[in-house]
C-alpha cells in the first residue's frame, strides 16, 4: 500500500510540473539552465508521466501483472517518448531559412 501511494504522488508529481511547464513555462530550478524550450519540456513532463502511470498501474503495481505485461510495455515506451521530448527541449529550435537576412 505504501508503495503504491508513494508512486501515485510521484507520477501526480511529475504531470504538475509538466502542466506547469506548458502553461506558464516554469521549469524546475535543477533543470531550468539546460532548457531552452520549456513548453516542449512540460509537454514532455506530461506525456512521461502518463506512460509511469500506465506502466506502474498495469505492470508492477497490478494484481494480475503478468496478464497486461505488454500493455506495460507500451507504458514504458510513452514514458521513454516523454523523456526524450524533454532531451529535445535542451536544444534551440529551428528557425526557417527563408527569412535570414
């Protein structure tokens, strides 16, 4: 039970930062130097911890986990997708040929 609780408030955690993120672009302050788009960064948040979410609640913290492992498995591939959309927030977005001066 208490484990269960403890991964609630973590993934309840981590999509309020992210929804944070993508609606007044705040960043938590251990990351806020490396961002550069922190809109991409909460969507990020958002979408990773939707994947933990799906991951814990139909793997590990499951009654019956082996039953819905490989939808698990796509709740940790979401998760990954999150991660990396928050990678892609550290670097600057492209800007469009055409219009250099």
């Amino acid at each position: 039970m208490a484990t269960t609780a403890l991964a609630v408030v973590a993934v309840m955690g981590l999509a309020v930062i992210g929804i944070l993120g993508i609606t007044t672009g705040w960043v938590a302050p251990i990351g806020r130097k490396k961002v550069l788009r922190p809109k991409l960064w909460g969507y990020g948040s958002l979408t990773a911890a939707a994947g933990m979410g799906a991951f814990l609640s139909l793997g590990p913290l499951s009654s019956r986990p082996a039953a819905h492992f490989n939808v698990a498995l796509v709740g940790m591939a979401v998760f990954f997708l999150g991660v990396f959309l928050q990678s892609l927030s550290q670097r600057p977005a492209r800007t469009d040929s055409l219009n250099r001066p």
